[in-house]
C-alpha cells in the first residue's frame, strides 16, 4: 500500500480520459463544463479547507483525491455519477495500491456528493461538498449565445465572482458577486437551493457553520 496523490492521479492517462470524456458527455447534453479545470480547483478548494480547518496533511491530500475524481461517473451517464464514480475510482485507487481503509473514505465522499441523494458521511465527504458547491463561474459557460442562455446558463454567467472564505473561528462563506443585470439574485436560489442546503450540512458536519453572502448581503 502507498500514499497516493494528486500528482499520481494527474499523471494517469485513465483519470484523464475518464475526466475529458465525461466533460464532453455534459457537453452533449448542454451541461456546463465539468472537466479539468473544474475538478481540479474543486481539488485545491477542498484540501484547503480541512488545512484552515486544522485537519493533517493526509486528510487534506485525500480530500484532495476525491475531489479530483468526484465526476468521473459523467463518462457513464450523468444520472448517477456520484454512484457510477465512486465505482470507477474504486479500481482506480485499487490500481493505485491505495490502502483499503482510505479508498472506503474517497469512495464515500464520491458517491455522496450530490446534492440529490448526497449527505456528508466523513470530513473528507464534507470538503467535498462544500468544494464542489463553491464553483458557480461565468467560466463554465460553454454557450456563446445569450439569447439562448437557459436559467443555468445565465446564473452562471451573471456570476462575476465567488469564493468560499474559510474562518476557522466559526464559519466558511461563500461570497458570490452576481450581476443583476444579468438574472435576479432569486434564480440562484431556484436552482442553487438544494446544494445550499447541503453545504449547510457539511459545514456543521465539520464543527462550524455555512453563510452564503452575495453582493455583500448575508443570505444563510
């Protein structure tokens, strides 16, 4: 058994191609991006979290880890992905030589972070959650045309910044900046209400609580 890492991870052809493919299954089906770039910051945000939180570096890289592989599942089919993925990362991480005890905390993290079926069962779970939750960006906007911009397409958009603010203190916020020229502050709520909500349960799984501010107003 070994340490795995990120770095072994990136350095997988499989992980890759299962990240690419998937990304471009969403893509078929008008989702917003879900590839290298988006798992690969939902990968840095969720080990910092568990390192402001003061978790050891371990939990941290393995937060990390299930970050990185949390929608693999998309190469399969997007309903289910968090079961469909955590499966995958399983053989994955076995391939990997990973310890038993740590691929039965990944996989968990994997397979519960949907906000549709998803609670957070583990630390890492939770970073996950909120990790994943936190990435609302004009950025992952594949479509061009305005005009033709469902309600996703156009929060997205009208998302001109977001961070997830840690403070070991007491809390982790999510500070987004929406451009209300672009879509009312109320369509983030319509479809953004579930995993807000769950945030707000990984966050007390983690001994602290969940605020949502945007544009400056405190909302949870």
């Amino acid at each position: 058994m070994k340490p795995v890492t990120i770095a072994d991870l990136k350095a997988d052809p499989i992980v890759q191609g299962y990240i690419e493919g998937g990304n471009k299954n969403l893509a078929a089906i008008g989702f917003t991006e879900h590839g290298l770039r988006h798992v690969g910051l939902v990968s840095s945000i969720a080990y910092n979290i568990l390192e402001k939180l003061g978790y050891s570096e371990r939990e941290c890289e393995l937060a990390a880890v299930a970050a990185y592989l949390h929608d693999i599942g998309n190469v399969i089919n997007r309903a289910g992905h968090a079961q469909s993925g955590a499966i995958l990362a399983a053989h994955i991480l076995e391939r990997h030589a990973m310890a038993p005890e740590e691929i039965a905390i990944v996989i968990g993290a994997i397979g519960n972070h949907d906000e549709s079926d998803g609670n957070p069962v583990s630390k890492i779970s939770a970073a996950l959650i909120l990790a994943d939750k936190s990435d609302v960006h004009r950025s992952r906007i594949r479509n061009q045309e305005p005009a033709t911009f469902d309600i996703h397409d156009r929060v997205n958009y009208a998302v001109e910044h977001s961070f997830l603010r840690v403070y070991p203190e007491d809390r982790i916020a999510l500070e987004i900046t929406i451009n209300t020229k672009i879509c009312p502050v109320m369509d983030y709520f319509e479809i953004f209400l579930a995993r807000m909500l769950l945030c707000r349960r990984a966050a007390y799984f983690l001994g602290t609580q969940f605020e949502l501010k945007i544009n400056e107003v405190k909302l949870l």
